[in-house]
C-alpha cells in the first residue's frame, strides 16, 4: 500500500512537473544578439533576444542557461523586457532567478526569467538581458615584469549557450585595446579594430557550444578586493558613521622579479602599465569627517571633491599595485542622518542606504556589511532586492549595558552594480537616547556627593 | 586638596579666605592640568594620532601583546620577531611600568565599554601623565616652599619644553611615566621628612617601585636620596624623620625593586646601589650614636664615642675593603656603560661606540640648554638662594637635586630631561619669591599709612588671582595653621621655625614702590617670554613624529610618508617569516609596523650580532650576501636621503657601522673608508667605500634619477656612478627613495654538467672555509 502511494507520489511530480520543462521545447530564440564587453576585469554581456512561443501552451518564463565555469563566477543577471516599437520603447525589468534543472547536462547553470506575461503560442517578445562576470579573465602569461603588459584569456562559447533552439545568432565580443594576440576562429568571424564578429550563425540547436579562446591586452587596473566590511552605524543624534575595511589586492598577472622606483617613475607609459596607484571610491553627497588611514596610521595621498549629486574620494594606496601585491586601509565619513533614515507609515524606522562596494570597477569577493542600530531597538529586518547571508550580532560601544543590536548582511562576489539602495528596518524608543548622557551625569553626582560626605564624615576615633 | 577645618572661631574670616585660596588652588591646578595636556597635542592637531619615532613603536607592541595575551604571558614572551635567530625575552627585559600603566587604563576603559585602541590609549598616555607630573611638582614644591611655588613651578613644569619634547602625544616612551613616577617619589620622600609619618614612607616605596618598574633612570633616586641622607648627617640634621624618610625605603625598596625582572638581583648586586647601602649602614650608626648619646652622660658618651668610633673604623675598613675587592673583580667595576659614561663622559665614547652612536647619550650644547629650558636657567640660580634662606632639610634636598641634575644633564643630553623639574622647581621657587616681595612691598607702601603691618600680613594671607603670586608666607601658615584630619600635629613643627623668621624678614624686605612695579612687570615679561617660547617649542621643535616628515614649500605642504609606505609594502607583500636586515634604528619600527622578523634592533643588547651587521653592510656584496644568507635574512633595508635632503639616513649613520663591526670583527678597519680622515661617498671616496654594500644598496641606479648622481645630503656627485648588482635584486623603493628594500639572490644554480658541479663544489668550500675568519655565522 505504501508502495502504492509512493509511487503515486512519483508519477504525480513527473506530471506536474512536465509543463516547467515542456515549455522548454516550445520556445525558440528566434534572433539573439550578444555584446561582450571586455574592457575592464568586469566581464559585461548584454543579451539581445527575441523569443518566439512556438508551442501549444501558454509559457510563464523561460531559461538562461551558463557555463559551469560562468556560473561560478557569475556576479548578476538582470532581465528587461521591451515593449513598445522604436522610439516609444519602454523597459520593464523582469523577475530573475537561480534555479535548478534535473536534466542539465554537464552541469550547466540556470536562472529563470518570469515574463511580465505569459507568452500566447505564436507570441513574440524581446528581451534584454545582462550578465556580469568576475574573475573571467585569466592572465596569460601568469607572471609579468614591470615593463611588460598584461595578458589574459577570456574563454566563451561563440554560439549563445541555450536550452532553446536559436535561430540566428551574432555574438560581438570588444576588447580594450587592437592588441589581440590571438582568438579562435568559428566561421564566420572576423576581427575589425578593437571588436572581434562572431556569427551570424543560423539555426543552432538547443545547448550547442562552440569554445573560443580570445588571448588580448587588458592593462585596466585589476582592483579586486578580497575583503570589504562596511560598518554603518546610527546614531539618532544626528549622524551616521560607516567605516569600510577594505583588503585590496592586484587581481591581474603577478609581479615577478625587480621593482625599479626609477623605471616606474621614468618611464611610466611603459613601466607597469598594469599597475594602478589611483582609485575612486563614489561617497554619498554631504559626507563629512572623511578619512583615509591603514593599521599604521594616515594615508597623506587623498582628495576629496564634495557635490550635490555625490562626492569623490580619490585616494592612492601607500604605494603602486602591481600583480598579486596587496594593501589593506579604512576608509571612513559620516552622513547627516535625515538623508538616510526615515519613520515608515507603521511607526517603525528604517534606514535607507546603498549597498555594495563604492570604489568604481572593482570586485569584491566578499562584501559584510553591519548595520549597528542604536541601543534599546527592537525587530530588525532587512530589506533587499536579491538574497543575502543574514544575521543579527551584539556589539558593545561607547558606556553601552545591553549592546547594540547589529544586522549583518554578508554577499559574496560583489560588482558595482549591486551598488542599489536596502532597507533596515527596526522600533527604537527616543528615550533610550537619553540614557548614556544620563549615566555619565549620575556618575559626576555621585562623585561630587561622595566627596562631600568624605569632607564632612570625621574619621578620627579620638575627638582633639 | 584636604578640606580645610578652622581652628579657632576667631579666625572664621580667615578660614574662609584660606577655603577660597584652596578652591582656586584646585581650580588652578586643574587648569595647569589641562594645559599640560594640550600643549601636548600638537603633534595630532599638525600629524595625526601616530605612536612617534624607535622606541615608543616597541612600546606600543609590547602594549598590543599584553592586552591581547593577558599579563601572564606577558611575563612570560619569549619575542622569536627580533634578534634573529636569538629571539629576545622581552618578558625580563622589559621596564614593564609604562606598559603595564597603559594596559591598564586600556582594560579599564574597555570594560566601560569605551572602545579606544590600543594606539589611541598609547599616544595619549604620555600627555596625561604630563598632567600628572605638573601636580606632583606642585605637592613637591609646596612641601619645600608653600603653595604659591607649588603653583609656580606646576605651571612651568607643564610647559617645559625639556619634558614636552619627551611626552607629546604620540612619545610612548618609558620616560613619559617615569618623570611622574620621579617627581612623585620625591614628594613623598620630602612629604616623609617633613611629617616622620611611616604611611608616607611606605607610600614613598611603593613610588620608588612604580618608578623602578618604569625607567632605569631610578639608579638616580636610589643615589640621590642617599646623598641628602649623608648631607643631612654631615650637617647636623639627623632626626628621626630623616631615618623614617630613609631606612625603610631602602629596605622596602630594594625588595620591591628586586621583583622587578630586569632588575632582579641587580638591586644589591651593582655598584648603583651600592651607595644606598652603605648609607642605610652609616645612618644606623648614627641613629645608634644619638640614642646612646641620650642615655648616658656626657662624660659617658665621650668614652663610648672613642670605643666605638675605633671599632667602627675597623669594621668599616674591611667592609669597604670587601666591597673594593668584589667590585674590582667584574670586568667593567660593577657598573653598566651607561652609568659609566655619567661618571666619566668620554668612557662611552672611548670604549663602546653602540652607546656613543645614539644621538642622545651626547653632551648637549649651550643652546640646547636654552632650547631646553629656556629663561629657568636664568632663575635657577635665585631659587638656589631662595632655598637657603632658611635652609631646611626639603629644601636642602631640591638644591642638591638640581646640582647633581645639573652635573649629570652636562653628561648626556638626554637627562636633561631630570634636570628640567629641578629647574622648574627652582624657578617656582624664585617666581614665588620675587612676586611675594614685590607685592608685598607695593600693599606695604600703598596701605602702608592706615594699616598696620599685621595687617598687611594679614591681607597678604588673602588669595590673588594671579596664579604665580600666590604666597610663600600664605603656603606656610595653611600648613601650620590646619590641623589634619589624620591628627599629625609633628606637620607643625618644621613649618613654625622658618615662618617666624619670615616674619621677622618680612620687614626688611620692603622695597620702594616704583621699583616693585617695574620689577613686577619685567617678570611679567620673562614669563611671557617663557610661555611663548614653550608654545613654539611644543608647536614646532617637538611636535614631529620622525615617521612622516612634512616640508614647507610653495605650492603648499609636501608630505614624505616614505617610511609608512615601505613598512606597509613589507607587510603586505612579503612572507610572514621572512627575516628583514636593515641597521639597528629600524627594528622596532620593522617589527611593530611590517609584522617581519628583524636582525637587530633599538634594544642594543647583543653587540656581536649588531656588529655582524655593521659587518655586513660594510663589506663587498659578496661577503655581505654570506653573512645575511647565514643569517637568514630575505630582504635587506636601506634608508636613502640623498634624493630628497633626509640627513639621517644610513649613509650618514655608516661611520657607526663601520666602527662597531670593526670592533668585533678586525678585518673591517676604520681606515680604508676614510679620506683625510673623513667618510665621502665622492669621486675622493675610497675604492673599499665604493664598493661596500652600503654604498652600492643606496645608490643603485640613482644616477639615473638626475643624470649626474647628485647626493642632496652630502652635496656633492657619488663617486661611481654604474654598477650593477650581482647578489642583490631590487624588489621596492619608496615614492622619495627614503627606503629601498633589496632581496637577496637564490644560490647560483650549480647544475651546470657533472663535471663543473664537482668543480664549483670544491671551490665554494674553500671559499667558506677561507671565509670562516670574516663571518661568524658560517
């Protein structure tokens, strides 16, 4: 009997799950257009496709498919959906997911796009996706000399990787400059100035991949960091502090042999062209109390520029990065707090600030933030538009008794497009503001009424 | 300040007056608090919160390591960072009081949940027990002269540039505490005199203890204090109070001392201590006479006298003769070079170069007295005077104490830093005194007609608002008039003697009106003079950190973070336990701030292994590369002004290399690096200069910067100018070229056929083995 229901269970999955993949067949890419941008150590695909229910049944979503390798270095994926013609286009971005597929072959990757609508048989719609891609370009040779340039790899399929059947393909893949060693040739390709053609290709069946290998200079600075925590904490007296302790690091090819301050200062069109010694780091605008420092001390080599829009912070590190090299610093600046924390309709506060890392082009592998909520707030949530590690820790500050409440949201394989606003939310009482001023008070009193009943207590066992 | 009772219902106007003196005497002192430890914040307000300079960086570790691992092991740190391949137990070598201060208010601090740094508590150690030091000099100078010199020299003693170019914020020093610790003890040793109150002579050793645990300059103390004891018995002015002040310090000093690791069994076993002792016998000796002398009849006393004088000459004889001989079997007489060099200034620089090559253990000029101290030298000599009339057993202390301050501040600059409180209570004392005449001859003349002279006394008893007029006259009579809670009423009986006699001067000393002003007026301006003189020094000569270094020029402030940016390079892209050799300046700095095993560093304890260094550096690359290979070492550190103009660079320092590696190490010899009898790195230079490790580090390829090679320290073009390295690579060299870091060349491969491998083999071992002379590592 058991038996019986077990395998009723079963049959009734199979069934159930029969419309999530049969759409599969039903849907064709009937144009794709794919641009890779590969000027920066970021890796950014814009996807172009016009998909085609070719089906009998209406379809919810459909499916992105990726490379193993791709997907476990995928940062983000975003999905719009154009409606419209021409000039009146207008984007509507579409819900995106990680999913999974029980008969992926060699272990590819899903995320699933739900379209606004379903899709009638018959049915086109256009679609923009874009994807990002970290840690993709693997430098080649591993190890360089100060005078040389750097070179990496950038390994993709020429055809769009797809569980749909594509009809016509173009994949355009730019690099950052005309020197391209080398790249793998599929009919028909050709490379014209700082762009290399792949396709049109036509008709290419479902999961067709075709390996290319595109050998070029990239000298833009590999800026990865390794490590970031951002604190931000509120004060209800007006401001709000974050602090970010960054662990930087060259991500491109690593240095080998000598330094030569002389050669770096010389001949600097020449002399580690892939180092980078400048950053920029987008601050929020009316940021105050900047500062820029590491383990030892001040950083001199900073500058700051104020706007209404935002402020720039561009900062050096305590000396060039070369391959492999690393540094460590904080940064750290205060905000007026009515810029950034608001009273919900339900009473409750919430703090609404940008996530992401604020150094421009730059990965970050693993990115903690801690919001630390003033003492005596109750119920913090957290808000956000993709998922996170959340959880809550206790931090003692300044004369603290209970601790202050710390939400912490930790994201590894950050890109700056995650740089979008989040919500903390969280009930704080106004008086517990007051209870630190009041303690030291109390302290001072107790104090001054100690030392008066010390001068007026008689100690001596014997009257003179 | 005690709460103030008043005896006789009288005198309640009185009474209230004194309330109102003591009230702002608080609030004064509070304010010369607080300027203590501002003046001292200009080096954060111009630089930055940073620990300054070598030693405070040793310090600040040590501090990390005890609030991170507790104070156990702190006692216990066996430091394998340094003195490669030595390590160093830091543990019982340390003085652990300025460490163990900090730790403490760290701890405390945190566990009110006030989370500073480690740094934070470091660099603002050193001002706040500025704050302190002022106070103790006010209780020390009130217990000599009354409370108007207390302020006095508390004012001047917070701003004395000798102590601030030593406790600005950011100078973790041992000396930050010690000066506190040194002036405090001393309070409590005159406090003890004055009142023969044990409570207070134990206070005074355990005083002594902090001071012990906190700087070697506590041998100063532990002689000084005898020497008053002596004074004292010389002339005439044994009391029991002197025997309390002294004898239990002694004992309970020296025991409290011993526990001290570093010091240990030195507290009886070196000749620094051995005048305590010889001291603690004489005034028991004494002791035993007068009280022998009371018992008995004169005409007893007399045969007892010649009985025991004999006797005592005898055993005294062979005491000393015991003494002399233990003393003449140690190599160096029982006493560490430093001291030596205090006794005879040219020992040091005679015999060892490791001490005479620290800029501070110098004489000091004329100048650097009056950079130091300033207008006090001039009014040092007026409270000398002040103090002997009338002398008495504190103040007979404090003119002692400035006179062998004085003595040995001539020896070595840096105890100038002693001499500085001295000079500032002296001056106290002589600005308390001259505002007490003056003022009170001008309310002598001017209410002269209606009131009487008790009166003007009596008004003279009246608090001023002018902080440094408070007076002497006024100082004693709170001292005799209040009666202290704790019922000493002995507190009376030192201050009646002088205060009558005051009483009686008082009336001598009134000078004409105009005089009075004018004289008034130009003390004004001295110390007007002072303050602003202070305030520069504190702005401008002190303030530096020495780690970052700033340069005025037209286009604004130019910044030289070179040394930051190098060690930061050092800890980041380098190998944990990667060894780093660089000369002993920067090993502290090498260890706290690169995280990197050093050779040697500013604890110049071991002068073989500095001189290996020396060695080294001095040597041709080869052989250098031998001694550091043996050693160890990856990368070698240079520093290199001859860019920028940085004249304390390792060029500049190299005589000191080439002298203390030639004195381990014979075949380095002073000579071949001399032209004339001097060190050039020019086209005169010597070819074994040229070719010196030192040399070639610094200047690879620095003509390629100019063109010509020009040394902007040296002012002059470097002698060679090509060369290459053939065991050295060039792996970093700061923005400024202040700091060049080299790494050593694997072994040449010697794989090269069967044949020449054989080859190579036997050659390199010969090779050693002729080498076994030059390196001892080998």
């Amino acid at each position: 009997m058991a038996a019986r229901i077990g395998i009723f269970a079963v049959v009734v999955a199979v069934f159930l799950s029969i419309p999530a993949f049969s759409s599969a067949q039903d849907l064709q890419i009937v144009n794709a257009e794919r641009r890779i941008d590969l000027s920066s150590h970021i890796v950014k695909a814009f996807l172009t496709l016009k998909v085609e229910n070719i089906g009998k049944n209406p379809a919810a979503e459909m499916l992105l498919a990726f490379s193993p390798t791709q997907i476990k270095n995928l940062a983000m994926v975003q999905a719009l959906a154009i409606t419209g013609k021409k000039k009146k286009k207008t984007y509507l971005p579409l819900d995106v997911k990680p999913t999974e597929q029980p008969d992926a072959p060699n272990d590819t990757g899903y995320y699933r796009v739900t379209f606004i609508s379903p899709l009638g048989p018959g049915e086109t719609v256009s679609l923009e996706v874009l994807y990002i891609l970290t840690h993709s370009l693997e430098p080649f040779p591993v190890e360089i000399t100060q005078s040389e340039s750097q070179l990496v790899y950038y390994h993709d399929s020429a055809v769009i990787l797809s569980p749909y059947h594509v009809k016509q393909q173009t994949t355009f893949v730019k690099t950052p400059s005309t020197r391209v060693e080398s790249f793998t040739s599929i009919e028909p390709a050709n490379r014209a100035g700082k762009e290399i053609k792949y396709g049109p290709y036509e008709n290419r069946a479902s999961y067709s991949y075709a390996p290319v290998i595109i050998h070029f200079e990239n000298n833009s600075p590999f800026a990865v960091v390794e490590e970031l925590v951002r604190e931000i904490e509120i004060s209800h007296w007006g401001s709000l502090q974050i602090t970010e302790h960054y662990r930087l690091t060259h991500g491109g090819a690593r240095h080998k042999d000598v330094f030569s301050r002389v050669d770096y200062q010389s001949k600097r069109s020449v002399s580690g062209a892939s180092s980078f010694n400048a950053l920029l780091a987008v601050l929020p605008p009316r940021v105050n109390s900047v500062y820029y420092r590491d383990d030892i001390g001040n950083i001199s080599t900073s500058h700051l520029r104020t706007g209404f829009r935002k402020s720039e912070l561009e900062f050096e590190p305590r000396y060039p990065l070369f391959g492999g090299w690393r540094a460590t610093f904080i940064i750290g600046y205060r905000v007026p707090l009515e810029d950034y924390l608001f009273e919900a309709s339900d009473g409750r506060r919430y703090l609404n600030f940008t996530f992401g890392c604020p150094l421009v082009e730059t990965i970050v592998n693993k990115l903690t933030i801690k919001v630390v909520l003033p003492e005596g707030s109750k119920d913090p949530s957290a808000v956000l538009p993709f998922t996170v590690n959340q959880e809550l820790q206790v931090k003692y500050s300044y004369l603290d008794i209970v601790g202050r409440t710390v939400v912490v949201l930790q994201k590894d394989n950050v890109v700056p497009t995650h740089n979008v606003p989040f919500q903390v939310y969280y009930t704080f009482k106004p008086i517990y503001m007051l209870a630190e001023p009041f303690m030291l008070v109390s302290a001072f009193f107790f104090v001054f009424v100690a030392s008066l009943a010390y001068v007026h207590i008689d100690l001596n066992i014997a009257r003179k | 300040m005690a709460a103030l009772e008043s005896p006789q219902p009288a005198a309640t106007t009185t009474a209230m007056r004194h309330a109102f003196g003591n009230v702002l005497s608080v609030l004064i002192l509070v304010l010369i608090g607080v300027l203590a430890f501002s003046i001292r914040l200009f080096s954060v307000i111009k630089y930055e919160s940073v620990i300054h300079e070598f030693d405070p960086y040793f310090n600040y570790r040590v501090t990390q390591f005890l609030s991170k691992n507790g104070i156990y092991e702190f006692w216990n740190w066996f430091d394998d960072r340094t003195w490669y391949p030595l390590g160093r137990v830091i543990g019982g070598t340390v003085y652990p009081g300025l460490t163990l201060t900090a730790g403490t208010i760290w701890w405390v601090l945190n566990s009110l949940n006030i989370p500073l740094s480690v740094e934070t508590v470091c660099v603002f150690t050193a001002p706040v027990f500025s704050a302190f030091a002022s106070w103790a000099t006010y209780l020390l100078t009130k217990e000599v002269k009354g409370s108007g010199a207390g302020l006095a020299a508390a004012v001047l003693l917070a701003m004395v540039p000798s102590y601030i170019s030593r406790s600005v914020a950011g100078s973790y020093d041992n000396e930050a505490v010690a000066i506190f610790a040194l002036i405090f003890t001393f309070y409590l040793y005159i406090k003890t005199l004055n009142t023969g109150s044990l409570f207070y002579a134990t206070l005074n050793a355990l005083a002594y203890f902090y001071m012990v645990c906190s700087w070697g300059g506590y041998t100063f103390i532990i002689n000084l204090i005898p020497m008053h004891v002596l004074l004292c018995i010389v002339t005439g002015r044994y009391s029991p109070r002197l025997y309390i002040a002294y004898a239990p310090l002694v004992v309970l000093g020296t025991l409290l001392a011993a526990l001290v690791p570093v010091v240990g069994f030195n507290a009886v076993l070196t000749s620094e201590h051995f005048a305590s002792f010889l001291v603690f016998i004489i005034i028991h000796v004494v002791a035993l006479v007068y009280y022998i002398k009371g018992i008995l009849t004169p005409k007893m006393f007399k045969v007892a006298v010649t009985l025991v004088v004999s006797i005592g000459m005898v055993v005294c004889f062979i005491v000393v003769a015991i003494l002399v001989a233990l003393v003449a079997s140690s190599p160096t007489g029982g006493w560490s070079g430093r001291s030596l060099s205090l006794l005879d200034p040219t020992y040091a620089s005679k015999y060892i170069p490791i001490i005479a090559s620290v800029s501070e253990h110098q004489p000091p000029t004329w100048p650097s007295y009056f950079m130091d101290i300033n207008v006090l030298a001039f009014l040092v000599p007026a409270g000398i005077i002040a103090c002997f009339s009338p002398l008495s057993d504190s103040s007979s202390f404090v003119v002692l104490y400035i006179v062998m301050s004085v003595y040995f501040s001539g020896v070595m600059v840096r105890l100038m830093l002693v001499l500085a409180p001295a000079a500032c209570i002296m001056s106290g004392i002589a600005l308390s005194q001259a505002f007490d005449v003056f003022t009170g001859s001008i309310k002598y003349q001017l209410g002269g007609s209606s009131n009487s002279t008790d009166n003007a006394e009596d008004t003279n008893n009246a608090p001023k608002d002018d902080a440094s007029a408070g007076k002497t006259d006024k100082g004693e009579e709170i001292v005799k008039e209040r009666s202290s809670k704790k019922g000493k009423k002995k507190e009376r009986e030192p201050a009646d003697k002088p205060s009558v006699k005051s009483k009686a001067k008082k009336k001598a000393l009134v000078l004409p009106l105009e005089t009075s002003i004018v004289a008034l007026l130009l003390l004004i301006m001295l110390g007007a003079f002072y303050v602003i003189h202070c305030v520069w020094a504190a702005a401008e000569a002190y303030s530096a950190p020495s780690i970052v270094l700033t340069s005025q020029s037209r286009d604004g402030l130019h910044v030289f973070d070179d040394f930051r940016e190098s060690y930061a390079w050092l800890s980041h892209n380098t190998d944990v336990d990667d060894k780093v050799a660089s000369w002993w300046d920067y090993g502290y700095q090498t260890t706290a701030m690169a995280n990197r095993t050093v050779i040697v560093d500013n604890n110049t304890w071991n002068n073989t292994h500095i001189a290996t260094v020396g060695t080294a550096m001095s040597s041709p690359e080869k052989a250098a590369w031998e001694i550091f290979n043996s050693l160890d070492v990856k990368y070698v550190l240079v520093v290199f002004g001859g860019l920028i103009g940085y004249p304390s660079d390792d060029i500049n320092k190299f005589l000191w290399m080439v002298r203390i590696g030639g004195g381990v190490f014979p075949h380095i010899k002073e000579a071949d690096y001399l032209r004339d009898g001097q060190y050039r790195i020019d086209s005169e230079a010597t070819p074994t200069m040229l070719n010196c490790l030192m040399y070639k580090l610094s200047y690879y390829r620095f003509v390629e910067t100019d063109g010509k090679g020009y040394d902007r320290v040296r002012r002059t073009e470097i002698g060679k100018k090509h060369f290459k390295l053939t065991h050295f690579e060039e792996v970093f060299t700061s923005h400024h070229w202040m700091v060049r870091i080299y790494k050593l060349k694997p072994a040449r491969n010697r794989i090269r056929g069967r044949a020449k491998k054989l080859k190579s083999k036997t050659t390199s071992s010969g090779w050693s083995s002729k080498s076994e002379k030059k390196n001892p590592w080998v």
